[in-house]
C-alpha cells in the first residue's frame, strides 16, 4: 500500500478536527431558554413562618400560666370540642357535701333527651376565681373596711393551688391583680380598694367573665355587691345574662345592705319639699350626664336616659305603679320609699339571676357579721364540687337555650347544677 504523503495526512487531521467540533458543538445547545421557562412557571418559594401565638393576659413570670389555661371561643358552654360541662353540688338535708358519689349515679337530660356521660370528676383541679368587690358611693369606709377584712379570709381558705385574680369597680372599673395563687399579693390588691362614686355592676361583671373565658378548667365569679348598677357604660343586664348563659362559669354573689344608708341620703336631700337626685347619692362619673334618677316627693318619678332601649335588660319602672316593698317594714309608703324599693328589686333579680343560671347560690351578707360566714360557704364549695361532661345529641347550633337537668339516684340528697346553656349559632 503506497504511503500518504505529508500534506495528504495533515488534511485529514483536519477534516477529522472540523468534524468533532461540529459534533461538540451540537452537544452544547443553550440552556437559558427551558430554565427561564421552568423558573417563570414555579412561583417564588418563601420560607415558612411560625404560627403566631394567640395573645394572652399577661400574668407575673412567678405565676407561670398553669396547664388548664387555655383560649376558648367563648361559644356555649364548651371547655374542649364540643364536650358540654356542668359544675354540681350535691348536699344532704342538712346542707353537707357529698363526697362519694360515681359516675352511673348521675344521669343528665337535655331538652328531655338522656345525653350520655363522656367525662365525670370529683374535681380536684385548681379552681380560677375572679373576686370582684364593690366600692361604690353606698359602700361606706367603715363597711368597706369590713368587705376587705373578710375578702382576705375568704382568699386564705382556698386551696394554695387555686388562682384568683381581683377586680374593683364605682365609676371605673379596675383589675387589681392578674390572676395568682400568691397570697401576699392578693391581700394587698384587696386592701388598695378604696370607696367611689358610681356603680358599673354591669360592666365589672363583664370584665370577670371575659377574664375567665381563655382559662379551662373550674372557673368561678365571687361578686360582693348590693347589686345596684348605677349606671354601666358598656354592658346591660341582659348582656351579663346572656354571657352566662354561654358560658361554665359559675357566680356567687354576695349581697350586702346599703339601702337604708341610700335612703337616709335621699331623705336628706328631700327635705324642705326639695326633688331628689339619687345621681348625686349613688354618683354620676360626669356631672350632668344624662341618667340621673330624679323623685318628686310629692309623686311620681321619672328616669331619663336616651341609651336605655331596652327596658327588658334594665327594668326601672314607675313607682306609682308598684305596692309598697313588703320586705322593708317600718318604711312609709311615700314615692321615695317605692322608688328604692323598685331600684333595689331590680338589683336583688339581678344577682339573683346570675347565680341561678350558672347553677351558683346567692348568699346575703346584710351585715358585716354576716360576711366571714358567706365567705366561708363559697369557699368550702369551690373545694368539693363533682364535674359532669357530654357531647350533645342534638347537634345542631341554633342560638337556643337548652335546658339541662343533672339527677342522682342516691336518696335524700339534693343537686345543683346550671339549668341550661345556649348553643351558639352554626353547627357542629
């Protein structure tokens, strides 16, 4: 085979090097086009960020916020799901506690309907309490002394678990303390507490149960109060029923006297044929603010406020309209008299009503003697009370009120429990 010359080999290498490099070439096609496609068609990735946490009353670092404290909806008388709980008291006939009844000796209706026990407890859990303490015009230093003396006594009785927090109100309202299980801090909240003007029972009371709404668990208001309400700004009695009714809470009022101090005042202020103004006795916030309660003590009353809309949630009707007050012998029978005693029974249905439709007890301190031993009572039934829980068959959220009814098969005792709640509005 004849040899190839030197220019016949370098041609070849060359043709051989164009050709490669065409392949190469080929290989090597852009690749911004598909990745600008790509990048366009996925949407930017950011990173993830943590769920906020729902915001909490703050409490002091010392009181670390106990494991049954949690956010509730405040819908209806739920402490987890749908799970529907009642506090229970059972006594004897001679007022003693009950404390060994079982979970088969209790049977619970709702609208007539047998609901089945999901959770039963002879509660041993720390209880949350809300103490609220009246300080208004008709509270006097000397009484007011007194409430304190016993409030104290009444927060030493408690379990050292137990948490309270204490609320003061005239024509403010004030939170004291948060809620603590220190002692020491709660007598000196209770003993800062210093007589005012006004009377926003209404208001004080929607605060307590609000404080009470993200805590789970056994929860109670401890209400001293004549329960004259003189006047709320932000809430009415049908409001603070209602929020009960939606609600576990349970309410002890504690109801001492001031009317015969109210009228002294009033009979002061009519003599010489003079009118009266209970707005200055009881204590306007503002004066001249529309509200003032004004009596002709020849006759007649009259109340002028635009805000009262509805008569159902703040009753005050007509004194010339009502039989003289029976429970206040010794009165006469003039307008003044009608008149305090129409404010007054207004106040005693009002408390009155919130403990009976939170299944509590209203108790009557109408002297300060009285007060230890009203204290007292409350607090031995926060130590010992029974908790029953279901899960509704009746599904369906409506905003109608059900009623409840908590039998025992054990004889000779008695049971008190909440008549009822409100289911609130949607479904399951």
């Amino acid at each position: 085979m004849p040899s190839l010359s030197r220019a016949t080999v370098f041609s070849l290498l060359c043709i051989m090097a164009l050709v490669c490099n065409a392949f190469a070439q080929a290989g090597r096609r852009p690749s911004s086009p598909p990745l600008e496609k790509k990048t366009a068609s996925r949407p930017e990735t950011k990173a993830a960020e943590p769920t906020p946490t729902p915001e909490v009353e703050p409490v002091p670092s010392e009181d670390a916020r106990t494991p049954s404290e949690v956010e509730d909806d405040g819908e209806a008388v739920r402490v987890e799901t749908d799970l529907v709980t009642l506090p229970v008291i059972v006594s004897d006939r001679r007022g003693l506690y009950i404390p060994d009844l079982r979970q088969e000796e209790f049977t619970v209706a709702e609208d007539g309907a047998p609901q089945q026990l999901a959770f039963f407890a002879s509660i041993t859990e720390p209880f949350h309490v809300v103490l609220v303490l009246d300080t208004s015009a008709s509270t006097t230093v000397e009484k007011l002394s007194q409430v304190q003396r016993a409030a104290i006594a009444f927060v030493e009785q408690l379990h050292t678990s137990d948490r309270l927090k204490v609320i003061s109100f005239d024509d403010q309202v004030r939170e004291l303390s948060d809620f603590t299980s220190d002692r020491t801090k709660l007598a000196s909240a209770i003993s800062s507490t210093r007589p005012g003007k006004g009377s926003r029972v209404y208001d004080a009371f929607d605060l307590a149960s609000r404080s009470l709404r993200r805590v789970k668990g056994r929860k109670a208001i401890v209400f001293l109060t004549d329960g004259v309400d003189f006047h709320s700004e932000l809430k009415t009695y049908g409001d603070n029923r209602k929020a009960i009714e939606e609600s576990d809470i349970i309410v002890y009022p504690v109801r001492f006297e001031t009317r015969a101090e109210t009228e002294r005042l009033a009979r002061a202020q009519s003599q010489g044929g003079g009118t009266v103004d209970l707005g200055t006795i009881l204590g306007d916030k503002i004066p001249g603010l529309p509200g003032t309660i004004i009596l002709n003590p020849r006759g007649g009353g009259t109340r002028n406020d635009p805000r009262d809309t509805r008569p159902n949630d703040r009753p005050f009707p007509d004194a010339t309209n009502r039989p003289p007050d029976t429970r206040s012998p010794g009165v006469r029978d003039d307008s003044l008299s009608n008149m305090l005693d129409n404010l007054y029974r207004t106040a005693d249905d009002y408390l009155e009503e919130m403990s009976n439709t939170s299944g509590g007890r209203l108790l009557r301190a109408d002297n300060a003697s009285a007060l230890p031993l009203a204290f007292e009572q409350i607090a031995a039934e926060l130590r010992t009370q029974y908790s029953l829980g279901y899960y509704p068959s009746n599904r369906t959220r409506d905003g109608k009120f059900r009623k409840v009814r908590v039998r025992t098969t054990r004889k000779d005792v008695a049971v008190r429990a909440r008549p009822g709640y409100r289911a609130g509005k949607g479904s399951y």
